[in-house]
C-alpha cells in the first residue's frame, strides 16, 4: 500500500500568528483546516485564504482546496459577518471590525519602505501605524493607499524632502541646482555624510546611488575642465 503525500499549510488567527499544519493527501477542507486548528465551535469560524495577489478567498466548510498547488497560507477566524476595504486597487474583506495596521500592511504586503493612509471622505488623511488598531465601518468601504515614506536630507545647506528609498547621483544633482550648469567641460562632485549604517560617508559617480537616510547630507559641486 502506497503511502499518501504530506502537504503542509500555514494557519493563522487574528493576531496573524502563524502556526504549520501537515495534512495526508493533496487536498483539504475547510472543516479539516477548522478542525486541524483546534477551534470551535467550528460554526462560528471563517476560513480564508490568503491568495498570492494578497486577495482573501473564502473557503466553505465542505469546499476542497487543492494543496499540492505550491504554497498555502490560510486564515482562520471567529467571525461571520465580513467588513470590506480597499488597500489601493486591492478589495479585502476581514471577519472582524478591528484589524490592527500591521495586519493590513500584511495583507496588503506593504513593504517597510511605503507607509499606510486611511482615506475617508470629509475626514481628510491618517497614517496608520502599525501598532494602531483600525475599525472598519460596517456602513461602508474603507479605504487605504500606500506612498513611499518621506525623509529629511540637507542638500548644499537646503532642506528637502525625498522618498525613504536610493537615491541616484543624477537625482541630487537635480536637487542641488534649479539650473545645473552645462557645457561640454563641466563636471559633478557629490559627497555625502550621516548615512546609512553600512557606509555612513562617501562619494557618488554618476550612475550610482545610496539609500537615503533621514538628516543625511549632501554637498554637491560643479567644476569646469575647460
């Protein structure tokens, strides 16, 4: 008698702590992921899963899930009536009317670089921190973007602001000067200092870049060889 294939999900609850479960077979239930959970009354609890593109899709108590299909990673919580909102173009629904920031940013896989706005109209903008604990309207549609997190650097003694993110030679070139000089025989020098923890100072060439730290400085000079 041939033995059945071991296949392996990751459970998750409310607070998104994850746990592994091994099943027999290549598909499962949802009332075996329930019960593989140790939940219950089994009634009372939603299976989702948790799509590569980030969507949740409901997974009903008799309906099979093919787990032989690459990685699975489902949700499992006590809920029932389900609370929509939109992280950009993403449509989610949550089984609960609280989720935590970091949650979202999970689901939505919101990187550490961007951060999350709750939009709401006549309400104007709040950033969500991922400590924060976000209610869904029942009323309504949430929503949330993500933008690029902003730093402070100093550029030839002016402030500006600029994304959390690499920066290139070309781009503080263009910050230092509202008119670069130009001409065959004019040339750049960038330097910079208080940045990040591995090269905390140093010199950029064009086509290079450096992640941008916030107070990092940079003094940017044109010189002519003509």
């Amino acid at each position: 008698m041939g033995h059945e294939q071991m296949h392996g999900i990751v459970v998750r609850d409310e607070r998104f702590e994850k746990r592994m479960v091994a099943f027999h077979g290549a598909a499962a239930t949802g009332r075996a992921i329930l019960a593989a959970a140790g939940v219950g009354p089994l009634e009372e609890y939603v299976v989702l899963q948790h799509l590569p593109s980030g969507e949740l899709e409901d997974v009903r108590p008799d309906e099979s899930v093919d787990l032989a299909a690459g990685s699975r990673e489902f949700f499992v919580i006590r809920g029932s009536e389900m609370f929509a909102f939109y992280v950009n173009q993403l449509s989610l629904r949550w089984p609960r009317g609280v989720i935590g920031g970091c949650g979202i940013r999970f689901l939505a896989r919101v990187g550490d670089d961007h951060e999350l706005v709750q939009v709401r109209e006549g309400h104007g903008e709040k950033v969500i921190e991922p400590d924060d604990e976000v209610r869904i309207e029942k009323a309504g549609v949430e929503r949330f973007v993500t933008r690029p997190r902003l730093a402070t650097i100093i550029v030839n003694g002016r402030q500006k602001r600029v994304p959390l993110a690499p920066i290139s030679f070309e781009a503080v070139v263009a910050l230092a000067f509202e008119n670069p000089p130009t001409g065959d025989g004019v040339q750049f020098t960038v330097q910079y200092t208080r940045g990040p923890e591995q090269n905390p100072s140093g010199a950029l060439v064009e086509g290079q870049s450096v992640m941008v730290r916030n107070g990092m400085e940079f003094d940017v000079t044109s010189t002519n060889r003509s």
